[in-house]
C-alpha cells in the first residue's frame, strides 16, 4: 500500500454507498471547496456544520481553517457566519486520506467490484 498521497489521489476517492454526513463534509472540503453553514445544508444536508467540523477537529484530529465573512440572508439581510476549509499541508491531508478510509472511502483502483 502506498503511504505518500496526493491531493488527486483525496480527489478520485469513492464515496460508500450511503456516506455518513462527516464523510460528507469531510470529502468536500478535500476537493478543495470551502462551505460555510448555508452552502453545507444545501449541499450536503448538513444542517449543523459547525457541529461536523468540531467533531472533525476535536475527535479526528483534522486541522480546519475558520474564515468570519457575511453572506445575505432573508430578506437581504447580512448575516455572520463562518467560512470553513481545511490546512492544505501534507501531515493534515494524509489524515484526512486516513480518515475517508476509514470510514468506507475508497481509492478507484480498489473498487472493482466483481459479479
């Protein structure tokens, strides 16, 4: 098994059949997106992003930036939130390849599946 991975590698990962909303979020944010709480519900049906990214944090280990921006809101109205992306150096990135793994994310070289 090769040990040294790239951000294509996190790229072509493949999402299990049913992934969990961490791996949701998690598999995102390496494919070099950012969300902040409104995007992660429309997206991914995360309706507790900062919650998601705490875990991510807190009981992964994975390293997340936290940008404040303001984005509108109902009726036009400025609301704070927070713009969340993940540290883009190796150590962090290897985890997070770690973390998908663990959690039914596959390379695409390992899910030839056979009938």
């Amino acid at each position: 098994m090769r040990m040294n991975h790239t951000i294509e590698d996190l790229h072509k990962l493949i999402a299990p059949k049913q992934p969990s909303k961490i791996g949701r979020v998690l598999h995102e944010l390496v494919k070099g997106q950012s969300l902040n709480r409104f995007e992660a519900e429309r997206q991914l049906h995360d309706h507790t992003l900062n919650s998601t990214i705490s875990d991510l944090a807190n009981e992964w280990g994975v390293r997340v930036r936290r940008v404040r921006e303001q984005v509108p809101g109902y009726g036009g109205q400025l609301v704070s939130c927070v713009r969340y992306s993940l540290e883009l150096d190796t150590q962090n990135l290897k985890l997070c390849y770690q973390c998908l793994s663990r959690i039914g994310y596959a390379n695409s070289c390992e899910t030839i599946e056979l009938f």
